[in-house]
C-alpha cells in the first residue's frame, strides 16, 4: 500500500519534471496519470490496486455524513418532545473489529453520531459499551451499528 | 445567491448550537447530558465553519485552511472527551436515569467497584436514590 503512493508519487514527479512546469496542477495531473498507470498494472503484477481503499473511504465518510444528518434529527425530536419519554440504556456491544485502530475508529464514529455514545471496552477491546438516549430494541440497535458502519470500516481496511 | 448559502450554513450551526443547550438543560443525567453538549454542538460547529469557509473562499478569495483543521480537530477530539468523561461517571457510580432500561456496563466491573470510588460527599441521598 505504501509502496503504490510512494510509486505514484514518483511517477507525478516524472510527470512534472517531463512537462517542465511546476505547478501544483500538473503535479495532480501526474498523480492521476499514475494512478490510470497502477490501474492498468494491477491485472499484470497482481497486486490490490489502493485507490480501492480510497474509494471505500471515501464511501465511509459519507455513510458518516448521512448518519449524522439523520441522527441529529432525531436527536431534535428528543430534545424538543414536550415530555421526554425517551429510554435510554447501555448496551455492549460485540465487534468483529480485530486491530486497534478499527476498534477506535468504530468507538469514534460511533460517539460522534448523535444518539449513541461509546462508553467503555471490555478487556481483550472486542465489546464496546454504547450508551443509547433511546433504545427500544436492543438487538436491532446492535444489528445497525454492526452492518453500517463495521462493513463500511472493515472494507477500509482489509 | 451565495449570501444565502453561506447564510443557511451559519444559521443551522447556530440552531444545533442552541439545541445543543436546550438538551443540557433538559436532559435527566449526566450520559444525557454529554450526548446534548457533544454531538448537536459537532454539528453546529462543522455547518458554522463551512459557512465561514465559504465566506472567506468566495468573497475574499482567500483559501483559509485553519476553519477546516477546526472540523478536525473537533472530529478528533469530542468523542475521547465524551468517552472519557463518561466512563469517570461510570466507574464513580453517578446514577442513571430512572428511566434507563438496561445497565449492561455495571456488570462487567469487581463486586462493589462503583461504591468504593465514590467520592465522600456526592452524591445525595436523592440522586442515589435513582440508581437501580
């Protein structure tokens, strides 16, 4: 994976030099040149093209972006309820999530979406603890953050 | 035209803002609490600073990338503030809402953790009173 950037990188700078101007345009210019190159070589060398991963991630952030618009909304009807007849609990939460930095980044999604809030980590980091304002059912709560935003995660990832 | 985008952008951040406050003051407890100052704030400060971005962006024309690091740092930094936060609540005993349906953190501590971490003088005899 770093390899690829570093070899993209390298053919931008190629590009660059080659145009002879150096502007930050020709450089992205390069840069998708080489990604086109890394493209086109994936299927001869057999390696798993990066920009893959950057799609994903880029799928992620607006998965994010739309489950914050959302929740906020529903987060609004809660707050502003003439009577609060919300119910909220602390649910565990089991995870597939094997490294750290999945782990974190699910417990960070999953805090900063309004609504739930990750509390603590069991022992061995594969349960987290998710404080929810209103949850009336807690296997459906479990399977929503499991298949949103754990799919999402792991096609980052792996 | 853009005087109202950038205008729209301002006006929800400063709503979530105030919504954010509201929560503070309504909700039961402390978790409560935390999800109203948190996560309405996030969003009222992302949507005020995208609004100023593009102020700057298409009246000055100048590229300010400081109000963007804004959006992330306060991305980077509300939810360990929240989680941390929480957990101390958590682990010194602070009750939960007498509404709360399930408590399945609790059970994971040693026998009588959150009693021996109490502080000496809080809670009271009423807040206590709402722990199940």
């Amino acid at each position: 994976m770093a390899f690829q950037i570093l070899l993209n990188i390298l053919i931008a700078i190629i590009w660059v030099a080659l145009q002879n101007s150096y502007t930050f345009l020709d450089f992205l210019i390069g840069f998708i040149v080489g990604a086109l190159v890394l493209l086109v070589l994936q299927n001869v060398l057999r390696f798993d093209f990066y920009m893959r991963r950057v799609y994903a991630g880029i799928k992620l952030i607006l998965l994010f972006i739309k489950e914050l618009i959302l929740s906020n909304i529903d987060m609004i009807k809660i707050v502003l309820s003439p009577k609060l007849n919300n119910q909220p609990g602390i649910v565990a939460v089991p995870t597939q999530l094997e490294t750290e930095w999945e782990v974190t980044l699910l417990a960070s999604i999953v805090s900063l979406t309004p609504g739930t809030l990750s509390m603590d980590f069991s022992e061995d980091g594969q349960t987290i603890y998710i404080h929810n304002i209103h949850v009336p059912d807690r296997e459906e709560m479990i399977r929503e953050i499991q298949e949103k935003f754990e799919r999402a995660i792991m096609e980052v990832t792996r | 035209m853009t005087e109202i985008l950038i205008s729209i952008f301002v006006l929800i951040g400063a709503f979530f803002s105030l919504l954010g406050s509201v929560g503070i003051l309504r909700l039961p407890d402390v978790y409560g609490r935390i999800h109203a100052a948190t996560k309405s704030a996030t969003l009222g400060v992302i949507s005020t600073m995208i609004g100023t971005f593009l102020y700057f962006l298409l009246f000055d024309g100048v590229f300010v990338g400081k109000l963007l690091l804004v959006i992330l740092f306060v991305f980077l930094t509300a939810p360990v503030a929240a989680q941390i936060i929480s957990r101390s609540a958590h682990r010194i005993g602070v009750p939960l809402w007498t509404e709360s349906r399930t408590d399945e953190l609790k059970a994971t501590y040693p026998e009588n953790y959150q009693e021996l971490h109490r502080p000496t003088e809080s809670p009271t005899e009423e807040e206590s009173r709402g722990q199940t």
